[in-house]
C-alpha cells in the first residue's frame, strides 16, 4: 500500500475515526463519545478525562493529524470561531489575531443574514488586507447552509488516510529531528499512543532512499530533475575534493549544473511537424431551443473580474445579453462558476425553457456535473447552480472551445474593464456586433 512508517500509520488511521466522530455528529457513537468525554465543549477542546478507554485515548492521539488537515467550509458561519478554528483560505493562522475589546466570536458575525454576503466593513476593520481579501473571496451560498468540515489536502473534502499518513509521517519526521533530551519523540507528540510506549525501532529512520523516493513521487518533473542534477554536482564536487584536492563554489557550481541539464533537455528535444488544424466554431442552437454561452474575465493580483454571456435563437438572433463587474473573487475558476450562476439566473428570470449553457471551463462544467460537490472548495456556488438547474426545464450546461465563446469573452472583458452592471434585452450591444457576425458567418 506504499505506507514505510508504521507508527505515521496507525496516526493516520486514528485520524480517521476522529474524522467519523466530527464529519459526522449525528451518529450515535459520536454522541456516545460527546455525552461521555466531551458534553460541554467540542471535540477539538475535549480532555483526556478520567478514567478514559483505550479507544479513546487512541483517538485522541490522532487528534493532532486530523486538526492539521481539516478546514471549516462555511455556511451560516454559525459553529465556526473566527479566532480559533481554521476557515481562511490561503491564510496562516497566526495572522489571525483577535483586537483588544472587540466582540465578534464567530463567522456569523461576519455575514450579513439577510443578502447573504460578507460585511466588507467590518471584515476590513478586524483583519489585515490580504486576510481581508481571503475572506471577501470566501463563497456564500444563497442557502442557510450548515457549517461543515472538509479534508483539506483532497480536492472534493473527503478524507482520506493515505494524504493523513503524510501528514502524521510529516509530523512525526520533525518530531524525530526536535526529540526531547530522554530520546523519546513520542513524548512531545501529543498524548501517548493509547498509553503505549514505542521503542526507537517503530520511529522513523531518516532514509536517503525512502526520502528519494518522495521527492520523485511529490515533485513536479523540471523540479525533480533540477534536484537530480544537484545531488550528481555535489557528489562530483565531493570526488574532486577527495582526490584532486579541488572544489567549486556552490554559485559556479550551481550555474554550471543547470546549463548542462539545459543543453541536455535542449539536445534531447525533437521538434514534431506542424500540424494545421481548423478551429471548432460557434453553433446555432437546435430548432425550438437557445442556447446561453458564459464566461469570466480574471486578473489574479487584482481580486476583482468581469462575467458575461449571451443568449441566441436557433437563428443565431441575440435575445440578451449581460456584463457585470465582480470583487473579491479568488480565481479564474470561481469566476466561471458565478458565469454560469448569473446565466442561470437569467433564464430562469426570463422563465426560459430547453436552453443549453456553454462554458469554456472544462473544469468547472466537469464540477457541476458531479453529484458529491458538499466538501468542495466552491460547494456553496455548486449548491446554488444545482438548486437554479431543478427550477428551469430542459437545462444543460456543456463544455465549449474558447473559439466558440468569443462573444462571452468580449463581454466579460468589457465588464472587467469598465466596473459596471450591464443587461440588454431583445438587442445586442454595438461593441460585440462583429463577433456575433462572425460566429453566424462560420456556422456550419
């Protein structure tokens, strides 16, 4: 199973029965534990006790793992605290600091109940700029929705035991390195492992081989192999000192590895012939349907973007249109997300029927089509698409080339550039008159 470290792994198996107990309070053993060890406060802050079992010295032991992998995705922002639980995105937890004489405990405090959105004002009065931004980027779904933990390392917030088994192996490799003056890393690693005593043969070896091995597993290709060319230069460097008497400097030493790993790449590399091929186009919509395409505008450093989209007739005739200025929003994906909320929400204000929606996020079509978006990083923004999909009959929303898009991206653009809110109706706007000439010129 790839698992090296014995005691990483047991670490991240107990991390999944504290996953069991949190993910899932409702459970009647979670309740059992809850009512036994922990009836006034929550897990996180939960005791050893007295008299505890095994398994939930055990349990505890884990805690460590689990607290280092899981984050808050917020709903009503009801059971989360501001200043203690782990919720920003993107943002170390010390740079979470409660002011003096402030009141404000939890992220509810923070939302504003009736819109559904984030209180700039108060946001930026408590944090610092770039935690601001962090929080203002946060979705909110147009739901109450309860709060709830997501698995962190994992793209769709489940949990999963070999990410916590590099997380516990993690932690129990630094606490090798930082062990206690009596030789025992268990000690200054949480609470004893259900009361057990580990000789030094279960801890971690510090293993050329094995660390290899991760680098290889981990690292992105160009990284590994800048890092094989490092390790071959200081065993080179390492030889000529040993018998020639003769060493570089780590600079020289350096600037000569990576221009013989370029000239290498640069020697291995054949150049495929060009191949010529056309460019998919724009499609009219089948008769007695429309078809809606989408699209976001995204610059990152600036948090802010536009969204537009289109609607045609099986004609190609432009019924509306819309571009329409965002802030505090994360990334380009998250921006194609809301494009495809904000056409949903067209239709099914012009009460349209049989519309297919088109994207060029791959990515975000791709989301929108898996059932199991709750732990999701935009679980809230899917919550609120899926919710507009089951109002509008004979939706769909597919993936399109961006040259069959070009129409959306001009309006996203426009709206990026100029920071208003725009809506057309039964007409088309003169600045995207070329671009939908064109895709009805081409139309095949």
């Amino acid at each position: 199973m790839g698992f090296k470290n014995i005691y990483a792994y047991n670490l991240a198996m107990l991390a999944k029965q504290g996953w069991r107990l949190v993910s899932n309070p409702q459970s009647l053993i979670a309740q059992l534990y809850k009512a036994r060890y922990f009836p006034h406060c929550s897990f996180w802050e939960a005791e050893l006790g007295d008299s505890p079992s095994f398994s939930w010295r055990s349990i505890l032991s884990g805690r460590h793992v689990l607290a280092a992998g899981v984050k808050w995705r917020i709903g009503d922002g009801v059971q989360v605290n501001i200043w203690r639980d782990k919720w920003v995105p993107n943002c170390a937890q010390y740079l979470i600091q409660k002011p003096h004489q402030i009141e404000f405990e939890f992220v509810a405090d923070l939302i504003d109940n009736q819109s559904r959105v984030w209180i700039p004002t108060t946001i930026n009065s408590l944090f610092s700029l770039e935690v601001a931004a962090n929080i203002l980027a946060i979705p909110l779904s147009r739901r109450v929705l309860p709060d709830k933990l997501r698995w962190s390392p994992e793209k769709r917030g489940n949990f999963f035991v070999k990410t916590a088994y590099w997380i516990a192996r993690e932690k129990v490799l630094e606490n090798a390195l930082t062990t206690t003056s009596n030789g025992n890393p268990t000690k200054s690693f949480g609470t004893d492992f259900g009361g057990l005593e580990f000789q030094n043969t279960l801890l971690p070896m510090i293993n050329f081989k094995e660390w290899l091995l991760d680098c290889a597993t981990n690292l992105k290709a160009e990284v590994f192999e800048k890092l094989m060319m490092i390790i071959w230069a200081l065993w080179r460097n390492r030889n000529s000192m040993l018998w020639e008497s003769a060493s570089q400097t780590t600079q020289h030493m350096l600037l000569f590895t990576m221009a013989w790993l370029e000239d290498f790449q640069r020697a291995s590399t054949t150049i495929a012939p060009t191949v010529q091929h056309s460019k998919p186009r724009w499609k009219l919509a089948d008769l007695g349907q429309c078809k809606l395409n989408v699209d976001g505008a995204f610059v990152p450093h600036l948090t802010k973007g536009g969204l537009g989209g289109v609607l045609r007739n099986s004609s190609g005739q432009v019924q509306a249109a819309f571009a329409h200025t965002v802030h505090h929003v994360g990334s380009l994906k998250q921006f194609e997300l809301l494009a495809i909320r904000k056409g949903l929400d067209y239709a099914k204000s012009l009460q349209l029927q049989n519309v297919t929606i088109e994207s060029d996020c791959l990515e975000a079509v791709q989301e929108i089509s898996c059932s199991d978006h709750d732990l999701t990083k935009f679980g809230a923004i899917l919550d609120d698409i899926h919710e507009l999909m089951t109002s509008i009959h004979g939706v769909q929303i597919l993936h399109a080339p961006r040259s069959c898009n070009t129409v959306a991206h001009r309006l996203a653009s426009i709206a990026f550039e100029s920071d208003q809110q725009e809506f057309w109706l039964h007409s088309a706007p003169n600045c995207i008159l070329d671009v939908v000439q064109h895709d009805c010129n081409h139309d095949t």
